[in-house]
C-alpha cells in the first residue's frame, strides 16, 4: 500500500483518508480547499471531528451557531480549530479562498462544540541541536476530545522531528494510535524526507515529502528531516484506543536511539575531521 498521498490540486478535496482506504480502524482526514464564495457540507455521523483552518477566511454553521475563522497561512499563525461532536451538520463558506484540514475518529459525542484558540494551545520547544522544534497541542490532553489528537509541528531547515523515532502501534506495550502527517514547505519548492520502520520485521521506508503531501503511519518507528534551507510544517491527527484522559499517554522511543534525550549534543563530529 502506498503511504504517501500526493495532493489533486484541481480537486476540492485536495486530499481524503477513510478507514477503508487506510486499511485501518479509527481515523479519517481530509484537506478542502475552496474559492472565494464556495460551500463545503459534511455530517459528522458517529464521529467527532476537528477542523483547522490552513489559509483564508471562511464562516462556519454548526447546527445553529456560527464560527468566524481565518489564518494567513500555517507559517505565520497559530490555529483556532473547531471541535464538533457526532451528529451534527458542518457547512463551511468561504468568504476568500479558504483551505482547511477536516478529521474525525468514532467517539460517543460526550463533549460538546467548541472553539479552541490559541490562547487554549500549549506551544513548546522540543528537543534540541539539529532536533530542535516547535510543537503546538493543537488538540491534546489536557483539551477535551474521546479520540482525537493534533498537533501542529515547525522543523527548521536541516533539522529532525520526531527525534528519537517513536512508535504507538502496539509494539513494546506502546498505545495502538493512527497516525496522518499533512505536509507544508517553506519554500513552497522545498521537501523533507519521512521514515516509517520496524525493528522486529523488514517493514522500513523513507519517503520524500513536498509541499501539500500526506504521510500515513500504519505501523512502526518514524521521524521527519528538513532539508536544508527548506522549513517544514506537518499537521498530525491521531486517534486509536486511547481515550479521554488517557490521550496523554507517551508513545515508545526506539532503545536504539532514545538516549540523546540526555544530552542532545552528544557524539559530535569537529571539521575537518581528517586531512590537513
């Protein structure tokens, strides 16, 4: 199956995963972009679902309440995402040219509508040297959802996310959680390269990532490197069988590498390291 998923640029919906095409359980995504005046419907069924605004302005009915969002661009400013609950109708109307990331998971409809802002987002620096990072919980504990997680990550040029690679597939007692990776360069010419591993079978890929891709992580360890010079945002959703208060829990570090948590500037190597 192929894990990375090019964007159709002439389509409304740029990009869609179902469980059905993921081959998984839980969690679907999707990317809509629309013009200037366009509407965009969808029912939230038995799911619970997030939308984050990417770029523009649009207005938002759910049911009878309304939603102004807008957002420049991922680069420049953090998210309002609007969390909506099952059974409801969700129509978006865009007042410029507007795109945005629709997700859900099945969830009991125990938390109600919702705008998060990003006075509600607990932003933090990550790891450090060439793993350093920014990442938003966009929609994480301790933010109400049954099912859903997000997060939104900045990666400077030339340096790694997801740094050691974890896991949440189950392996090693770590939680069972689908996980998309929703891709945006800058420049927009820019790329990245994205890895899923095991180490108990031969599953291993390394997949390059441009401006507008989505990575799926089925299974296995997995990290992200920038190019250099090439800045790279990455929207996650997750969702599995971690619910509620539990969405908290930690993923599982690969042994092999989780010991730079300790001293994120070990094992450095001087230039020139041979010759003159």
């Amino acid at each position: 199956m192929e894990h990375v998923i090019r964007p159709n640029v002439n389509e409304t919906v740029v990009i869609e995963v179902t469980p059905e095409s993921a081959g998984w359980n839980h969690l679907a995504f999707k990317v809509v972009s629309l013009k200037k005046g366009q509407r965009y419907s969808q029912q939230t069924d038995g799911n619970e679902v997030a939308l984050v605004p990417l770029a523009g302005t649009c207005q938002v009915h759910v049911q009878a309440e309304r939603f102004d969002l807008s957002r420049d661009s991922v680069f420049s400013q953090m998210a309002h995402v609007l969390y909506v609950p099952p059974g409801h109708d969700i129509t978006v109307q865009a007042e410029t040219d507007f795109e945005f990331a629709l997700g859900g998971a099945p969830a009991e409809g125990k938390y109600p509508v919702r705008l998060i802002t990003p006075a509600d987002i607990k932003s933090e620096m990550r790891g450090g040297g060439s793993a350093t990072r920014q990442v938003c919980h966009t929609l994480a504990h301790p933010l109400p959802a049954e099912r859903l997680i997000l997060f939104e990550v900045y990666v400077p040029g030339g340096n790694w996310s997801g740094w050691p690679p974890h896991c949440h597939d189950g392996y090693a007692g770590s939680p069972y959680l689908e996980e998309t990776y929703y891709f945006r360069t800058d420049p927009d010419y820019g790329f990245g390269m994205h890895r899923n591993y095991r180490v108990d079978t031969d599953f291993d890929e390394i997949l390059p990532v441009y401006d507008g891709d989505l990575v799926l992580v089925t299974q296995g360890f997995h990290s992200t490197a920038a190019a250099p010079n090439c800045n790279l945002y990455f929207l996650n959703y997750l969702a599995g069988d971690l619910l509620d208060e539990a969405r908290a829990t930690p993923p599982f570090d690969d042994p092999a590498f989780a010991w730079i948590k300790g001293d994120w500037e070990a094992n450095p190597m001087p230039l020139p390291t041979v010759g003159g």
